[in-house]
C-alpha cells in the first residue's frame, strides 16, 4: 500500500496537510493560498481553520481585510507528530 494511501487510513488527508503546511511555510499564509497549496475549496478551507481555531491549533490575526493564519503551540506540536507519522510510512 503507497504511503499517501496509508496515511489517510489514519489522518484526514486535508486538514493534516493543512497544519503541516503552515508548519513549514516560508511566508504568510491566509486561508485562500493555503486552500491552493491544498488543492482544495477556500469554503471548506475555512470550515475547517474554524474548527482548529476552536481546538486551540490555529489563531487568525486581522491584517486589514485579511486574516493571517499562524499555529499555536499545540498545534505546531500536532503538525510535527502528524509530519513524524508521515515520515515513518
């Protein structure tokens, strides 16, 4: 079984590859370049950044009409773990 496979038996792909992409990301990450990055929705996007938000994974910061988007520590220690398992499969 390919490890892309594997992993989602574990982890929803998406939202995983959210935390791990704005672990790793070199710039400011909004919502809409994260939803390219992801290669999904910019609605579901959002959805989703609401419900880490509520779990303590995700803080929005209002840069004008924009909301940068920055891990909490919890969150940058669950986007480790989750980058760990993908690295083990």
């Amino acid at each position: 079984m390919k490890t892309k496979a594997i992993f989602s038996v574990f982890f929803r792909e998406k939202p995983a590859m959210m935390l791990v992409n704005l672990r790793n990301a070199k710039n400011e990450v909004y919502a809409s370049n994260l939803a390219k990055q992801i290669d999904c929705t910019y609605s579901h996007v959002v959805k989703i950044l609401q419900q880490m938000e509520k779990a303590g994974l995700v803080n929005f910061n209002k840069q004008g009409r924009l909301k940068l988007l920055t891990l909490t520590k919890k969150g940058e220690d669950v986007a480790e773990n989750i980058e760990k398992v993908m690295n083990l499969l």
